[in-house]
C-alpha cells in the first residue's frame, strides 16, 4: 500500500484548515477502532497516516492511507484509499473513506473547528 499514488481514492474537500484537519485526524481513526501505524508529514500541511483495522468475525483486516493536501481557501483535501489485507477477503468493509470523513468533520465539531459555511 505504501507504493500506490497518494491521489488514488475517494477525495472530498474539508471546509477547515489544514492544522485543523491534521490535529483531528488521528482520533477520528482511533474513533473508528483503528490502529495508527505511520505518519508521515511531508510540508507544512502534506500527511499520510496508514492505519489498520484488524481481523475480526468478517474480515482479516484492512489497511486504510488518509492523504491530507492543502485545498482552496481554508480547505483541505482528505483522501482515502483501503486495501484488504487479502483480495479474497470479499466480505471485508472495502470502503471506509464516507466513515472516516464523516469522523473527521465529527472531530473538527467537538473542536469547534469548522470553517463558517458549514455551520
């Protein structure tokens, strides 16, 4: 996972700034039961977080690569890309990026760190 393009994925914009987006991030993905394995912070807003999310009844586990990149104004783009540990894993979730955006603007409420025109 740690070889694929950081622009392959689900992208939506975040109506935040970007040190917003980055201190919300990693307990959105502890939200959601995930484990944090690396990250990696390329410029002042550039971060690639690889989280797992392990075996379970349904699955053998998950990997997910958020990707945060400056977008227009005071937005930030957060993209996700999830990859099942094995490709015959058809019953694994597949897609977590909605979840973790939706953790993310969850995150960024309880802070009180949306931009207006969200609110």
């Amino acid at each position: 996972m740690g070889h694929e393009p950081s622009d392959e994925g689900v992208s939506f914009s975040v109506p935040a700034s970007c040190s917003f987006v980055r201190d919300a991030l990693q307990p959105a993905l502890l939200d959601l039961k995930f484990t944090i394995g690396t990250v990696d912070d390329s410029g002042a807003c550039d971060r690639d977080v690889v989280a797992t999310m392990g075996i379970s009844a349904f699955s053998w586990g998950e990997l997910v690569r958020v990707t945060l990149r400056e977008g227009d104004a005071n937005d930030t783009v957060l993209s996700v890309t999830t990859k099942r540990r094995l490709a015959t894993n058809i019953i694994a979730k597949g897609d977590w990026s909605k979840e973790i955006h939706a953790a993310v603007i969850n995150q960024l409420n309880a802070m009180g760190k949306l931009s207006d025109q969200t609110k």
